[in-house]
C-alpha cells in the first residue's frame, strides 16, 4: 500500500485490535493514536480530559495525527473515537490517507467498552445513551470515509484483510456528510463494479448505456450479470449530445416504471457524460428517487461529469437546462474502457482538467504541462494519475459548495462560450470538451483583455490546450454564431453572468460580467477589447 490506513468508528469498535492486526499482516508500523497522544503528554487520557479538558485534549490529538500524516511513513493507525469530528482535519485524513469506518452496534460497543470507567466519555452518566447520542452526533464524521466495515459477529482476522484490500485500492472519496461515496479509479478490475453493486444489495439494475457504449463496452457488464442476481433492465439510448433529451429520459423512466421497479432499485449510469447525466436524473425523479452508480467510460466524464451529483438534459433552448442534484452511490472509473474510446473523444475529456486544474488546483496544472505529450498519446500510467487528480481537485470543490452556491461555478470556467459554441453548432460540430477549449481561451482572453484575469495565465492555458491537441479558437462566424446563445446559460442573473476568472493559478474567483458586453465580442469574433 502507498499510503497510511487510518481506522476510524466509535470507541470500542475493534479498531485497535484490527489496526494491530492488519499492521502486522501488511508488515507496516501500527500507531494507536490515543496511546501516541498519551506518550506526548505524557499523562493518560483520562488525566488529560480531567486536567485540562476535551478541547486541550483534541488539539493534541490533531497535532500528533497532523505529523503521522505526512512524515512520510505508511502505517496503519487506530484513531480515537472523536479524531475525524472536525472537518478540516478529516478531510485532510481523506486526501493523505485512506480511511475506514468500523462500524459497530450499541450492544456490541456497551459489550466491548467495559470498564466505563477507563473511558472519560463513559465515566458518568447512562453509558448506552452516551453512545446513541455520539453516534448520531457524529454520524457525518464516520461517513465520510472510503469505506465501512461492519464488525459485528466479524473476525479480526477478516477484517484486517477487508481494511487492507480498501487500503490498497485507495479509492477517492467525495466527504458530503451520510450522502458520501467513494470514487474508484482502478484499470481493467470489472469486479470492483460488482463488489460496488453486490454492496448496495439491489432490487433490481437498470442499465442505461447509449449504442456506442453498449457496441463497445456492452460485454463489461458480463461479470455483474452473472454475479448478481436480480433483475437487469436495459436501456440503451441512440448515442450523442443532440440525443440529451425528455425524450430520452422518458425512455428511461418508462423502462424502469415498466418492469415495475421498487425503491431499492439501483440505476447503473455506464457511459459519457450524456448518460450519465440522464440516467442520474431519471434515478433522481423516478418513485421521488433512488440510488444511482456512475460507470463512466470516457474521460471527459471520469474527470467531470461522473462526479459530484449535477443531472438533467438539454432544452431546445439551451444545455443543462433542465436537471437536479442528485449524488452516485458511488463511481466506478476503469481504465480499460478508455481503450475503445476514439482519440478525439479521450483529447476533449482533457479540457475539462486543464478547467478545474487553472481555476483550483496548481500542482494539476503542472503536472498537465510536466506529462502533456504523454497525456495526449493517452499513456495509461500517466493519464491514470491525472485522472485521480483531477477527480480530487473536483470533490474539494464539491465537498465544500455541492450546490453551487458560489465556488463550484468555478468549474463552469469555459463554459459560457463553451456551452452556446456547443449550442450553435448544433451540438455535431464540436464535442463538449472541445467547445469548453475555444471556450476557455475566449474567456479567460476577454478577461485578461480588460484586466480581469492574468494575461499570462490566459497564454499558459492556452499553449496547454493546444500542446494537449484541443482546439484553443473558433471562426468569427461560430463565435458569431454562438453570441445568440450566452443569454440563455442557466447561470445569468439578470444582464449579468458570473464568470470564473484566474489572476493567480490555481487560485479562481468569480466575476460579473454583462451579458451584452461579451456577446458583443462574441459577435465580433475576437475577445480583444473594443
Ligand atoms: N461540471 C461542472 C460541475 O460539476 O460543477
């Protein structure tokens, strides 16, 4: 494993015992961390709580946990029970670390706990509902996590093995409070899908993929067939952006409806972005809602669409238009189906990195100039860490504005030149990503021209896009084209839109821009100012 196994839960959940455990199976160092604590205050905890109080006593507990973290050393680490209750601290776990849940019942935890008087939470009072009122209390601090491992009636032996193979995966995790998921980036491992599926225990799958996908990938979904055994429903939908329709996702809604799913129906999103995001809403509004899992099989939608919870379908009058929020169960990204997938379908999933990479995430950035003639040929290696970069540059942003109330629509950057080029061309002329390129420039151009953003950066963004081999321009007449458009992007206010804007890498923020001042450049073909 290459990075630290943190185990998270209740006290008394067997953390301890299984991080013993699995350290030794893995051959790594195991800390408990209320004993490495203990050694450097050189009191037990009870004496801390006592002398100097709980808060003394978290903010010790960070400061070790902060050093395990990052000197360098992989180890399995028993946490306290109330270690991941602050966010910034558990989020930082989640990003360095993977971290499990062991997850217990109240019974097994009063069985396990005793004495209470060796524990400073149990000490006083009623010991079962000390226990009912922290695990509700923290319930989104154990749930944001990589995984969770009950440990009722588990053996050690077991669960050690269970926390190492999740270790080993180290799948990313997008931390949303009890409505968090993990996000698998593995390559060619089609039962990690089935282990995500078998997990969620379905009453029925309702796949949904579109003609290309199912041609292509269809035989993927083999080994879930055969592995699980309920119902499969399968909706496959004609292929393409002009196809993100009502229509569409009534075929979905009708399928499922038709074979008379119930709540605990699972709909299997296996596809782009426009699959995704139409399966996603119809998972969202059948029977008010049921769960979903995003397998995407293009690159655009690994590093995009796949994640963070954003549905709908596209109107006459414009994309996106219509849609909800609603998070995946999980996603499973494989590799593997990016083998199939036509070049210029791979390159425009590359605009959307260099998107989230100049507004959020300078290292990502780098690394896109550091690898760009690999990531262009699509070198597996190389594009698999790009890939789980970029998801985790996502699920920050994700994690800390789910509805874009203000810093997600930083990753719209692009997007309102982008989407009305898409819109103008009927969306046959240009892939998403390669209108969110032209898009990129044109704004971030527009703005450097009027002193919004750094021109520099405008320049560096553009020379990496086009060394990635997307298109970094569009015609005067499709820039024309495309000006009729801007006015119906869903995130106008009025006769203004926000749009993102970099003065220092990595580091985006929002500008209102009027409307009518760049649909006039727009019109003009140039983002020069007049
Ligand atoms: N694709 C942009 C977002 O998810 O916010």
């Amino acid at each position: 494993m290459d990075r630290s196994l943190l185990l998270s839960g209740m006290m008394a959940s067997g953390k301890s015992t299984v991080g013993r455990h699995a350290a030794a199976k893995a051959g790594v160092p195991f800390v408990d961390l209320d004993a490495a604590v203990e050694a450097r205050a050189g009191q037990s905890v009870a004496e801390l709580f006592e002398a100097r109080g709980e808060g003394a006593f978290r903010e010790l507990e960070a400061l070790v946990l902060r050093e395990l973290l990052h000197d360098g050393v992989v180890r399995v680490v028993a946490l306290g029970g109330g270690a991941m209750v602050a966010r910034a601290l558990r989020h930082e776990c989640l990003e360095h670390a993977t971290v499990v849940t062991l997850g217990a019942s109240v019974e097994t935890i009063l069985a396990r706990a005793q004495p209470f008087s060796t524990r400073p939470l149990l000490a006083s009072g009623d010991p079962r509902a000390t226990i009912l009122r922290l695990t509700q209390a923290r319930a989104d601090a154990y749930a944001e996590t990589h995984a969770t491992l009950s440990t009722n009636d588990r053996d050690v032996d077991t669960l050690a093995d269970e926390a190492l193979a999740v270790a080993h995966r180290a799948p990313l995790s997008m931390p949303i409070g009890q409505r968090s998921y993990a996000i698998d980036v593995v390559v060619d491992a089609p039962e990690r899908l089935v282990d995500v599926l078998a997990g969620l225990v379905p009453s029925s799958l309702i796949f949904v993929s579109d003609s290309n996908v199912d041609r292509c990938r269809g035989t993927a979904l083999r080994p879930v067939r055969r592995a699980l055994s309920v119902d499969c429903i399968d909706v496959v939908l004609p292929a393409g952006e002009e196809h993100k329709t009502l229509t569409s996702v009534s075929t979905i809604w009708e399928a499922a409806l038709g074979h008379g799913i119930d709540r605990d129906a699972v709909v299997v999103a296996f596809g782009g972005g426009v699959v995704g995001d139409m399966a996603g809403f119809a998972a969202a509004t059948l029977l008010r809602g049921i769960r979903f899992v995003q397998v995407p099989t293009t690159l655009l939608s690994m590093v995009d669409s796949s994640v963070g919870g954003k549905t709908g379908f596209d109107a006459p009058s414009g994309k996106n238009l219509i849609g909800a929020f609603h998070q995946p169960s999980a996603v499973v990204a494989d590799m593997a189906h990016l083998q199939t997938l036509p070049a210029r379908q791979r390159i425009s999933g590359l605009a959307e990195v260099v998107k989230v990479a100049v507004c959020t995430d300078l290292s990502l950035f780098e690394f896109c100039e550091r690898h760009a003639h690999a990531i262009a040929r699509g070198e597996g290696g190389v594009l698999r860490e790009m890939v789980r970069r970029a998801v985790a540059a996502k699920a920050r942003v994700v994690r800390d504005d789910e509805h874009e109330d203000g810093l997600r629509a930083l990753l719209n950057a692009g997007h309102t030149a982008g989407h009305a080029l898409e819109t103008a061309g009927g969306y046959r002329t240009w892939l998403h990503g390669e209108a969110v390129a032209a898009g990129l420039v044109f704004e971030l151009q527009w703005l450097a021209a009027r002193g919004l953003a750094s021109r520099i950066i405008a320049d560096r963004t553009e020379a990496l896009l086009r060394e990635l081999g997307l298109p970094t321009g569009a015609t005067p007449r499709e820039w024309a084209a495309a000006a009729g458009y801007v006015a119906a992007d869903k995130k106008r206010r009025g006769r203004h839109i926000l749009v993102p804007t970099v003065t220092a890498l990595g580091g985006g923020e929002l500008v209102r821009v009027r409307i009518a001042e760049l649909e006039a450049s727009l019109r003009a073909g140039s983002p020069a100012a007049p």
